[in-house]
C-alpha cells in the first residue's frame, strides 16, 4: 500500500494569513457543486449524540458537514456508525490503494458520504458526516463484497453474490438508469481505428458503454464491464476506463528523487536522491503498461540511460527492464492493479564510483581539517585591546585605525566599511579621541557594549554614525553619514554633472544621504512607523488566539524610494523612540542588505532591509510572545513550531517528519481550540498532502528557528504555509 503519499506534486501557495483568510472566504461550497448531494442533517446518528452545532457547514439551506460526540471509543463507535448507515441503505467502499482506518467512504443511489472518526479519548468519539460529490456513478450490485470505488473517474471492483446471467442482466438495467449507453462499434472506431469491441473472454463476458453529459454528470471517458464466473458461484466484476481510451502517450511531470514521473499519476512514494548511493521511486499511473513503458524508455535514454537486454521480461501484465548509466544500474518493474500500472524504480550506484566518492570526500575533509586548523592558528591571538594609532597614508574623509582592512569607501553614499583585528571597544575609544580632538560632539547611546557600539557625532551641520560590531575574532565597522560624501560625489548630483560622471566613471552618481520624515497622516496608533516617502506599504497579522483578537505576529512591507543608510537612520531612529532596543546577536549591516534585531516593550522584532529597482524594501516583522504563549505556540530556543489547519470540506492528513497527523473536515484550523502544532528542529521539511477524494500532493516547507509557522488545507486542496510567529 502506498499510504498518504498519494499525486502530483503541486506547489503550495505562500501568502500573508491575512490573504488566506480572504481566499477561504471566496472559496465556493464544494457541496453547491451537485444538487443530488446528501443533507447530512437527515442521515441517522448512534445513541447518546451530541452535536457540535459550531462546526456546522450549511450552504443554500442544506448542511454538508456535521459533528457530533459519542460516549464510546473509537473502534466500537466505527463499527456502530457503519452498522447504523448500513441500515439507512448506506454501501461501504474504499478507494484504489486506500488505507484509512480513521474515515469510511459510503454510496447511495447517487449521493456519497464521508464519515470520519478522528482517535479521541477511551470513552469519546466524535463522528463527522461530510456529503462528497460523485463525479461519476456506477451501480453497485445488491450485498457486493470487497467493494473498491473512485467517484473522481470510473472504477468499480467487486464480488457479486449473483451469478454471470444475472448480475449481467442487472448491470444492463442499472447502467442504462445510471445514464451509461451501450458503445457502438462505428463510434468506436470512428475515435479509435482498429478497436474490437467483439472480443471474448474465458469464463466470462465483456461489455462496452458510454457517457454523455446527461443527468448531472460530466462526460466521461468509454468504460469496460467485465464480469467473470468464480468457483463459488459468485461473479468476479470490474468497470474501467476502456484500455484503448487511456493516453497512449504520457508527458513528464516534476522529476522525484530525480528521476522521471508522467503527469498522470495516482501515487508517488520515493525515497533517496541523485546522490545516494540506493534510490527507490514506486508511481501509481493511469495509463496502461504500454504506454508507461514507453514513457519510461524515453525518458531514461533522455538522461543517458541505456536499456540492457539481460535479465528483460515483457509479458502484457508484467515487465522487467535493467538500465544502466556511467554511475549507476537501474531495474524498473512494471505491473497491474486495479486500471493502473504500478511502477517501481531501483537504482544503485556502482562500485567503482562508489569507491571513487568515498576517496574524494576523505581527500575533501582531510582538506578542509587542515583549512579549519590553519585558521585556528591565526585566531588564537585574542582580538587586541591595546589603544590605537590612526593610519598615516589616508585618503578617507574620516581617519583609519592603522590596522583597518577589507576597507570599501562609496564615496556618492557616504559610507565607509571595514574590518580591524581589535576589540569592540578599541575601536570605539580610537574614533572617541580621535573625532573630539577634530571638534565632533558625540550623542550618547544606549548601544554600548562589548558586542557592539553605536557611536554618533556631529558637527557643522554635518553628521556620521559609527556601528562597531564583533565579528568572530575581529571587529566590523560601517561609518555612514553626510559628513563622509566627498566634494566630488557632491559635484555629481549637482544638475548636468551626471552626464560628465558617466563620462568618466562609466556610472551616475547617487545624492548623499536624506533625511526621511515619519508620515504624518499614519494612524499615531499603528504598530509600525512609516516614512512619508514610501511608495507601497503593507501591515498584516497573523496567528489570532481562539475566541480573541490578539495575535501572534505583525509585520510591515513597504517599498521606500530612498538609499538603504537613509531608512536605516528613520527606523532607528524612530524604533528608539518607541522603547526598542537594538541588539548586536546576528545583526548585517552591509551596504545593500540589513538585517538588525530588536527587543520592544512587546516582545522580539525583526527588521529586513534590501534594495531592489532603486528603492529600499523594508520588512519589519513584530512578536508577541505572551499572545503565542496562551496558546502553546512559542517554540523552545532553537526550534520551530508548525501549526496544522485544515479549512476544507474533507478529512485530509498531512505526513511530514516521520509523522502522519489527520485533520478532520473544517476542523483544527489555525483558531481552532486545540490545533495540531508540530515542534520541529529548523530546516526543510517535505511534506504529503492527502485529502479525501482528490490525489495526495506533495511539497516542501521550510521552517526556521525560534519562529512559528502554519499549514492550511484550502476547500480546493491546495495548501498554504505562512509565518505566524
């Protein structure tokens, strides 16, 4: 059986919750989409039921999903609950390759049901009826067995307890009242040359019908009716799409463990990827084998695979191929089960290469060890305290510790970045002295430390800032301010003098550094400051505590039409106003990119700035840890947390680290009560999507550390993950 991880890989949409809450709300009533489809309000509950009339879902006056509580255990309450449905006139089935022992799929007539029961308490069930669409019908013999069906495309296995005559005369009558027609030969083969529809089988007979878009339902592909005798005088039967109907040629779809996967697939499970030493891939793909076949030949003589012609069986149910490559030897087996053909993909890699690897990576680290030493060497002297001379070769505008390097100057910016094998504050004592001797007056700051120091001095209506940060065993130093835009960067945004800098520099000259004013018509109330210059902005929560409008997370995006240092300056300047204090723990302070963390009077802060087509983007993103604490949501340091929702009209479980959670229909949601929350070591996580009635998707997520995050189930299928703390 192949599990959860059922379909093709389907990308999940990253959007703000604010977003998500906007699509959730446009999302059609999947139970609109068939007037046919069971009011679950009239089917029959077990004894002692008691709703959960909030769970409810209603659309155009009919319920389409409803909860309610049982005092009984969950095995006794799904035998009872299938017991009791039966009794209604209710008919149990399972899905192609289903194994679900939490959920039940049931037929009436041409209504379908869904029945979960999530694992609760020993004394505790509750029972979900969910309508689901059949997208196709197909009648099901009276008191069949091992019944196997998939609403979404023809196909029905079964045993039924009549014999051939006459379970051939009742699907002659109900495949007629179900709006099936028998196939004709001439419009067969007008469509499909060279079928014969007139062909026998051993002990058993074979028939043909079609589908128009009568009676509520699509237009279907031709089916193939097979009923056969059995030895106990019951009939073995099967309908199917019409093998000459299915795609003789399969296009690619996403490659898994990097290697090839047609588009129409039911299952994927694989493991490894092009650089283990053993992969696995095994597909479920509605296709006969023929056309797999062909499929996979193609698409391995692609990738420079070569067919070998030991070892090969080819017969019309199974086949074996060996494929080999420069580095590795592949068998793929083909099979049948049920209308699909079953793929499994072993690859290994070859010895000699094998060998070839494991000598490469031992020479790497043997490399690398001696790199990490010799770097140990240098950095055994502790950085330097000792006070410091200024360099006598300067052409700067600002003076240089002798020991400076790396130093970059951009002289139309007004910025100077270097490093120097000192400490923190010997840098900062060496520009103390040194800038007041030259008449600068220093602005105290809160920034003081070992760590990190913030100095700022002005003088003449100029201005420069000085941020000396510790950087491993050095000390990272950036200057910026107007008081460092040279006469000649001056010159360049004077009006006509960019034409002459072009001349000769072979690029413009940008202005030296404004100053950016709060907006004065944001609300004096709002999270976040904003610069008036600003030509987008943004601010969205995420993560609400149930029955509250407090939430975990705020965040800002905006687009500012001025330099990076410019929106730097607002926001410090303007987050200092408000109580937030900057810290020196992984901060970037870079000419194009900045990243800085904040401790506010609310908790943790975060703020992103990028340049991208001249303007400054700006991410500013605020925690409330005792909002997320309320709900168990702050993970320990270190970690992520991930939250799992789903807002769909079907049960679906998602299987991600090891670990398959179910989520019942409209249940666990991002505000539910007591939603499934992960706590997960930081990283990328791939995850399987299955939802009830559809095929099961995969994706990938990445989850980082200290944060939250959230994985929602749409009504489509689809999934969303976004940061919620």
């Amino acid at each position: 059986m192949f599990g959860t991880t059922r379909g093709m890989l389907v990308p999940a949409r990253k959007h703000l919750f604010a977003v998500t809450l906007a699509v959730i709300a446009c999302a059609p009533v999947a139970a609109s989409a068939n007037s046919d489809m069971v009011d679950v309000s009239t089917l029959p509950r077990l004894e002692g039921a008691v709703e959960q009339t909030a769970l409810a879902k209603t659309h155009q006056s009919k319920t389409y999903q409803v909860t309610y509580d049982v005092p009984t255990g969950f095995a006794a309450t799904t035998a009872a609950v299938r017991q009791l449905l039966a009794a209604d006139g209710w008919v149990r089935y399972a899905g192609p390759l289903e194994n679900d022992k939490f959920s039940s799929k049931f037929k009436k007539g041409r209504q379908g049901l869904f029945v979960s029961v999530p694992p609760g308490k020993p004394n505790q069930s509750s029972v979900i009826y969910s309508a689901n669409a059949a997208h196709v019908n197909v009648p099901f013999p009276p008191d069949a067995a091992d019944i196997v069906f998939e609403e979404w495309r023809p196909y029905l296995g079964c045993i039924a307890p009549t014999a051939l005559d006459a379970t051939l005369d009742f699907f002659r009558k109900e495949m007629a009242a179900s709006g099936w027609k028998p196939l004709k030969a001439a419009e067969a083969a007008a469509r499909w040359p060279n079928v014969q529809l007139s062909e026998t089988i051993e002990n058993g007979v074979r028939a043909y019908y079609t589908h128009d878009f009568d009676n509520g339902f699509h237009r279907q592909q031709p089916v193939m009716l097979t009923l056969q005798r059995r030895d106990d005088g019951r009939t073995d039967v099967e309908i199917r799409v019409a093998p000459f109907a299915m795609p003789e040629t399969l296009e690619a779809g996403d490659d898994t463990a990097d290697l090839p996967t047609p588009k129409l697939t039911w299952t994927t499970r694989s493991s490894g990827d092009s650089d283990s030493a053993r992969r696995q891939l095994d597909v479920a793909v509605l296709a006969e084998i023929p056309a797999t076949l062909a499929f996979y030949r193609r698409e391995l003589a692609a990738r420079n695979w070569t067919e070998e012609t030991s070892g090969a069986v080819v017969t019309a149910d199974n086949v074996t191929a060996n494929f080999s490559s420069a580095e590795q030897t592949a068998t793929l087996e083909l099979s049948r089960r049920y209308d699909m053909t079953m793929v499994n993909i072993v690859t290994q890699m070859k010895e000699t290469v094998l060998a070839e690897r494991a000598q490469a990576k031992k020479e790497a680290d043997a490399a690398q060890a001696a790199k990490v030493a010799q770097a140990a060497k240098l950095l055994d002297a502790p950085p330097s305290d000792a006070p410091l001379r200024a360099l006598a070769d300067n052409s700067k505008p600002v003076p240089l510790p002798e020991n400076a390097e790396e130093v970059e100057f951009e002289a139309a910016a007004g910025q100077i970045d270097f490093y120097s094998p000192s400490t923190v504050r010997a840098v900062a004592a060496f520009y103390r002295d040194a800038l007041q001797a030259q008449g600068w007056k220093e602005r105290p700051s809160v920034i003081n430390d070992s760590r990190m120091v913030v100095m700022e001095f002005s003088k003449g209506g100029k201005a420069m800032r000085f941020d000396i940060m510790k950087m491993g065993r050095r000390a990272s130093v950036t200057a910026s301010g107007s008081a460092l835009v040279t006469a000649d960067a001056k010159m360049a945004a004077k009006p006509g003098a960019a034409a002459v800098a072009q001349a000769s520099n072979g690029a413009g000259a940008k202005t030296a550094m404004q100053v950016l004013e709060v907006d004065p018509d944001a609300d004096p109330d709002a999270p976040f400051p904003v610069p008036k210059q600003h030509s987008a902005m943004n601010t969205s929560a995420s993560g609400k505590l149930p029955g509250s409008n407090a939430v975990y997370r705020r965040q800002l995006d905006a687009s500012i039409p001025a330099e990076l240092n410019a929106v730097l300056a607002f926001y410090r300047r303007e987050l200092g106003k408000r109580g937030w204090k900057e810290s020196a723990e992984r901060a970037v302070v870079q000419a194009d990119r900045v990243q800085l963390s904040f401790t506010s009077p609310d908790g943790p802060a975060l703020l992103k700035l990028g340049r991208s087509d001249d303007e400054t983007s700006v991410i500013l993103a605020q925690k409330y840890p005792d909002v997320a604490a309320k709900a168990d949501f702050v993970p320990k340091p270190g970690h992520a947390k991930l939250m799992l929702g789903n807002v769909g009209e079907s049960e679906a479980a998602v299987t991600i680290n090891k670990q398959t959670i179910k989520l019942a229909a409209g249940a666990g949601g991002l505000q539910s009560p007591r939603p499934p929350i992960l706590e997960l070591p930081p990283g990328k996580y791939r995850y399987s999507m299955k939802v009830a009635g559809r095929p099961a998707r995969n994706d990938t997520i990445e989850v980082t550390a200290d944060d939250g995050w959230g994985l929602i189930i749409l009504p489509s299928g689809e999934a969303l993950s976004m940061q919620m703390y």
